[in-house]
C-alpha cells in the first residue's frame, strides 16, 4: 500500500531526539507555553524573517487572534477565495466577520489579483491570500491593492512553511502570517499547533495577550482573551523538526519534479509551478475530468489519494451566503471537481512515486479504450 501521508515513517527517522525532547517536557513540568516554546518561536520567527513568532495552539486561532489584531470588528469584511480548507473562513466568522471571496487563479489555485479590486467595498478591511498547496498567491499586486486602499494583508500560509515569493519567505510579506503545525501539514506537531508571526510589535504584544487569556499579568486581564496557547511538548517536538524542514522541503520538491516528469503524456494536468517563488509542495495536485474513476483505479491499486477540497467553501451548507449562489467561482468549482492529491511527504520513494506514475498511464490508456 502507498499511503496518502506517512507520519511514522518520518518519526522512525528522528525517534531518539523526538524522545529525548518529550521527556525533558517531562522533566521540566513546563506542559504549557515555557522555555521550548519560547526557543521555538524564536528559531520560527529567525526561519520565517519576521522579527517575531508567536506560538498558538491551532492554525486556525492563528488566524483568528491575527484578524484581531489587525482591528477586524463585526461587520466587516475579510477578502479570500472559497478555494480553501474551511478553516480560512471560519476564522474570520470567530471575528465576527464577514469572508467575502474572489476566484481563483486557474493556475495557481491562488487569489486571482486582478479580481481582488470590484470585490473591495467600504467595509473591507483585510485581504487574506491562502498560499494553497504550498505555493504563493501573486503577492506583489496584492499588496499594492492593500497598501493602496489602506487595507491588512494576513497571509494564510498554514500549508506553505518555507515556501517562498520572490525569495522572501511566506508569511514575512504581509503584515501577518499564519501557520499551523497540524501533524500532516509540513512542519507538523505531535498533537496540534499553530504560529503567528510578524514584525509590527503592536500585533505581536496584543497576539500574546489574546492567546493567554488577555492577562499580561495572571489574573489581570487588560483584554478578553482565550486559551490559545501552545503546549510545552509540541514547542519541544517542533523544536527537534525545525531544523530538518529544509532537507524535508527540498525531498518534497525533487518528488514533485519526479512526478511531473514520470506523468507527461498520462492524461493527467500536473501542477504548475509558478515562476515568482519556490513551491514546498504541502499537496501534490493533478486534474482530470475523470477524477472519480481515477481515484478507484488507484485505490484498487492499495494507492491513497485525497481531495482538497471537493466543495468550495461558498457553497458548503454551514458557508452559504446568498451573495454567492452556485456559479459565483467558476475556476474555483471546477478545480473542486476536478483534483486529486498524490501521495506526498518527505520519506516517499522513487520507486512508489513511478508505482504511482505508471497506474496513472495504465488508467488513460484504459479510459481511452486503447
Ligand atoms: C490546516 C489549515 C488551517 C488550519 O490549521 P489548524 O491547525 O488545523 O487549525 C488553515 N488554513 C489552511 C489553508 C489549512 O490548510
């Protein structure tokens, strides 16, 4: 069998630090924020070229407690693309937000900028690129818009650590960027986590208020907070894996460009690879018209795929908004429709990555009758 993802196989790779790290949480008793946290957003902040990393306990409460600090209130409006996990939007209802959406970019599957404009109303206040897959949204005329028309950029780049635009690393380009350490994502916890990072020290003090219950001192709360906070152990896990995400990163992309090159002629669109920045590949993503029969084929081959996402978020039940009936996104609904993820992560082989390849061929030979 290929797996979709194999989690074990990379801790089987680094078993004896990972161990080691838990244990001296152990020691230590430090289960909740503490001395490996701190370490860690401090390495993360160096890594990602912000000037600081604030450690939270989910992706998602990232972007919540970023929309905060950017000032989001009830009633106004945060711009995205229905082409993203459904947590991109839910954190902009936990705001009190509204998300309103611009297509995609048929290529990318990222934020089409010259769509970002006539979708700007008066109460918009923040634009928030996804970097979907591991690949950068088109930031330069992103921020353009948003530095001409006074608005925050908070980049959701929770699949995209070390991915970069232009050589500069996601997440430093807008004035916020967000992170999880979900464990399938490429830097991944043991358990759940998330980071804020930024460089506009006003965010990050009141970030690091909000996450521990808006008390800069305990039981003196200067803002109504939450229970945001990272836990000692992922700090220490993340602490062990920080170190390796480039060698991880730099696997991940050499498997791409294996695929890519093994896939030509298969029947299959391969992902394109923009030419402004360094894709990380958190998802390897073909498309086809003939997805579901595809995705049988390769599961009677003990062959995992995934699809992300089968509906957009503008037209899941608990999303709807009757400004975006069916038909609002074309490019975003028939990239729903129409991809499927490969099997991807670090320890994949080239062995399985041509197993995978072949069964792909074997399948357009088949539905082409020949
Ligand atoms: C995973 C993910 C999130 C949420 O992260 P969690 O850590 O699962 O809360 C947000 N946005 C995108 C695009 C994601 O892939």
């Amino acid at each position: 069998m290929i797996p979709f993802v194999d989690l074990k196989a990379q801790y089987h790779s680094i078993k004896p630090e990972i161990d080691a790290a838990i244990a001296r949480v152990l020691e230590t008793t430090q289960f909740v924020l503490g001395s490996e946290v701190a370490a860690f957003e401090k390495e993360f902040a160096r890594y990602c070229e912000t000037d600081q990393a604030i450690g939270v306990n989910t992706g998602t409460s990232a972007l919540h407690l970023a929309l905060l600090a950017a000032g989001v209130c009830p009633g106004d409006e945060v711009l995205t693309t229905p082409f993203t996990f459904v947590a991109t939007v839910a954190a902009i209802g936990y705001a009190g937000a509204r998300a309103t959406y611009v297509d995609i970019d048929p290529r990318s599957f990222t934020i089409d900028p010259a769509k970002i404009e006539e979708a700007i109303t008066p109460r918009t206040r923040v634009i928030m690129p996804v970097h979907l897959y591991g690949q950068a949204a088109d930031m330069d005329p992103i921020l353009e818009i948003a530095r001409r028309r006074g608005l925050v950029v908070i980049e959701d780049a929770a699949q995209a650590h070390a991915a970069r635009y232009k050589g500069k690393r996601l997440g430093s380009l807008g004035d916020l960027g967000c992170f999880s350490f979900y464990p399938g994502k490429n830097l991944g916890a043991y358990g759940e986590g998330g980071a804020v990072v930024t460089s506009n020290p006003e965010y990050t003090e009141k970030i690091r208020l909000l996450r521990d219950w808006g008390a800069p001192v305990r039981y003196q709360h200067k803002l109504k907070g939450y229970n945001y906070r990272l836990e000692g152990m992922q700090g220490a896990i993340l602490n062990v894996k920080l170190p390796r995400l480039d060698a991880w990163t730099n696997a991940r992309r050499a498997h791409a460009a294996e695929y890519t090159a093994a896939l030509a002629g298969s029947g299959v669109e391969t992902p394109a690879v923009c030419a402004y920045g360094e894709h990380v590949f958190h998802i390897y993503a073909v498309r086809t018209r003939q997805r579901a029969a595809l995705q049988t084929f390769l599961s009677e081959r003990q062959i995992q795929t995934g699809i992300h996402y089968p509906i957009p978020v503008h037209l899941q039940e608990a999303y709807a908004d009757p400004a975006y009936p069916p038909g609002s996104f074309p490019h975003t609904e028939a990239a729903a429709s129409e991809v499927l993820s490969l099997p991807m992560f670090a320890e994949l082989t080239s062995e399985q990555i041509r197993e995978v390849a072949s069964a792909i061929h074997e399948f357009g030979r088949t539905s082409r009758g020949a």
